[in-house]
C-alpha cells in the first residue's frame, strides 16, 4: 500500500518556448517544478499564479506518495498508473529527488481517488508546511 499526500491546491502546467527565460512567477511561492528539454520549457505550478507567458493546462490536482523512496525501488509508479489507467484518469508525472507526483484532472479527482483506494493506496490531505 503506497499514501499519497493530495495538496490542497489546484496546479498548472505551462510549456513556454526552449529560449523563454523563467518568469518570475515560477518562483514566487508554493509548489514548483521546472523541466528544460531541447524543445521545450515546462513549468508546474500553482494554478493561481500567472501563466500569461505560454501555453497552460489544468486544472490539475496533485497526489504525492509519501517518501523519501529508495532509488532503487521498482513498480512504484507502475502500481498507481495502472488502475488510473483502468479508470480512463489521464496522469502528468513528475519526479523529485524523494519522491514522485501524479497529477491527474481536477474534474476527474474523485475517479482518481476511487481508482487508487480500489487498489489499496491511502489517500490523505498533504501535511501543512
């Protein structure tokens, strides 16, 4: 059984051009995941904050497993996307240095929930701080 931690509040994701420089926003407060690729700027964040500068998605609700997980762990994404999957939850994964993160839709939240407690996951409220 994996816990996973749903943060209270609804995330973004934005893809701003390779040569965009970071906006400030992307720094300003709360959660935040910047990916760099050859094509690519993608940017995690609070759906509150401003995303004027490309393309945004969401809203998203993230569910975190709880960690720090071994890096030598195997399944352990493969035993929440699956029933997700069933479930017909699309998914945006990222993962830290700890842990990983699944954002599914908010719109689809309680499907989501529903898929991965039917597996035998935990799904609690993410812990203040």
């Amino acid at each position: 059984m994996t816990t996973l931690h749903l943060a209270p509040k609804e995330m973004a994701v934005t893809r701003l051009e390779v040569d965009a420089e970071i906006p400030a926003w992307a720094w300003s407060r709360g959660w935040a995941s910047v990916s760099r690729t050859a094509d690519e700027v993608s940017i995690v964040h609070s759906w509150e904050l401003s995303a004027d500068a490309g393309r945004r998605s969401g809203p998203w609700r993230m569910l975190s497993v709880e960690g720090p997980l071994a890096h030598d762990l195997v399944g352990v994404l493969l035993a929440l996307l699956e029933p997700l999957a069933r479930a017909g939850v699309p998914v945006f994964v990222i993962s830290t240095f700890d842990t990983d993160h699944v954002l599914v839709p908010a719109p689809r939240l309680a499907a989501a929930v529903a898929a991965l407690t039917g597996a035998g996951h935990r799904v609690v409220p993410m812990p203040e701080g």
